[in-house]
C-alpha cells in the first residue's frame, strides 16, 4: 500500500481516485493506444462462485419489485445494529496493446450515527508486451 493511499484510507464521504490513476492515463495515452467504444463482457456465473451466506444472493434477473417500508431500516438502525455493503464493480476495454480495467470499489456503512459512503475507483492497464512495462511503472504485465 503506498503513503498516499494510506493517507486516503479513512477519507470517507467522497468519491477517491487512486493516486496512480492519472499517471496511468497519460502513459497509456502516450502508447497511442485506441480503446474500443465498448468494454468487454466481463462477469462471474453464480454458480461458480462461493458465499458464506448463499440465501443472500440473488440473480438480478430473478429480482422482483419489493415495496419497502423505510420505518422499518429505521427501527433495524435504531437497535445498535451496523449495516455495511461493498460493491465492485469492473469495465474492461481491450485493444491490441492490452487490456484497460477501470474497477469502482463501493463501501457504504450505516449505523445509529454515522452513514458513510466511499467509492474509490481504480484503472490499471495490463499488457504482455516487455517493451511497454519497461517503459512504465504504472503499466503492469499480464505475467507477474
């Protein structure tokens, strides 16, 4: 973990891009690299995945509408319970110099007190090319 991002560790309440984030951008700009309109499927099938808590775990396509009574988070709040969520989620562009992932990590914690939402967003370009991860520190190889 670098110095700065541990400086941003705690900064809660707003939206965090990683400090290597530009860097990366204008390397990659310099590689004249021509990213596609659209990203790459990228997904996990359920089925392969494992959950300590599997009944919590939905297909959005099975997802019905549910009306909600927000009295009752209130009241849950309310008992000295603490809620937390964490979502990432990734976006992939491939080109032939390699493959651009900008990823959004989402944490949001809510108790009697305090909500608290972050998001930190990261873009990191992978390559197999050795001449362009030796051209750049912030150009990573697909073989570590």
């Amino acid at each position: 973990m670098t110095d700065d991002l541990k400086e941003l560790v705690f900064d809660f309440n707003r939206l965090i891009i990683d400090p290597r984030f530009d860097e990366t951008f204008k390397e990659v700009s310099k590689l004249d690299v021509s990213l596609p309109d659209y990203q790459d499927n990228f997904g996990y099938a359920l089925e392969d995945l494992v959950f300590s808590s599997p009944d919590l775990v939905t297909p959005l396509s099975e997802i019905k509408r549910i009306k909600l009574n927000p009295q009752n988070g209130i009241n849950l709040i309310q008992t000295g319970i603490t809620i937390c969520a964490y979502d990432e989620s990734t976006i992939i562009f491939k080109s032939l110099e390699g493959s651009a992932y900008f990823t959004s990590h989402s944490l949001v914690l809510l108790d009697k007190s305090d909500y608290l939402p972050v998001n930190y967003v990261t873009f990191y370009f992978y390559t197999k090319s050795k001449d362009i991860v030796k051209k750049s520190k912030y150009i990573k190889s697909y073989f570590c």
